[in-house]
C-alpha cells in the first residue's frame, strides 16, 4: 500500500511538472503603438432630425458643414466655394469660427 502511494505521489509529481511554463519557447510580442482613429465625420442616416449634424444623410453624401450651418455634398462644396476637393478643404472651409 505504501509503495501504491508513493508510486502515484511519484507520477502526480510528474504530471504537474509537465504543466510548468516553458522555459524555452517564442519570446512575449512587444506591444505596438497604434496609429489615431480616423477623423469622426458627422451626421447620421434617418434618424428624423429636421436640422443639425443629425439631419444629415451620409449614405446621400451629406455631411454637416458648421460655416453654412446645413448638410452640404462636400464635393459641390467645393466646386462652388473655390476650395480642394478633400476631406482637410471641407473640414477647413466648415470649421467652426473662432471665439
């Protein structure tokens, strides 16, 4: 009876031994920086606002322009208010003005 025991105190021993963390093994990944979240557009799509950034129908290519206070197509925006056509003109020509 004792040398049953010791025998599964034996082989228990070994079976946790087996359960130890690795010594060798792949290196822990280094952690990266990742890169800002894009710029928020704003607007939604139907939620039944009359007017503001809510009313906008982004799947129409409305977004809410601050400088004329309504949704605006950046695009036609910007072919009839001079400036480029991109996300950084319509965010530049939209912003609100400085106090």
């Amino acid at each position: 009876m004792r040398v049953r025991l010791l025998a599964l105190a034996g082989t228990a021993a070994l079976l946790l031994g087996a359960c130890a963390a690795p010594t060798d093994g792949p290196r822990p990944v280094d952690a990266i920086t990742l890169a800002p979240p894009p710029p928020r557009i704003v607007g939604a799509d139907g939620n039944g606002a009359t007017e503001g950034p809510q009313s906008c129908k982004m799947s129409a290519g409305y977004l809410w322009c601050q400088a004329v206070q309504r949704c605006e197509r950046p695009w036609e925006l910007a072919r009839d208010k001079g400036f480029p056509n991109t996300l950084e003109g319509f965010q530049a020509f939209c912003q609100p003005p400085a106090k």
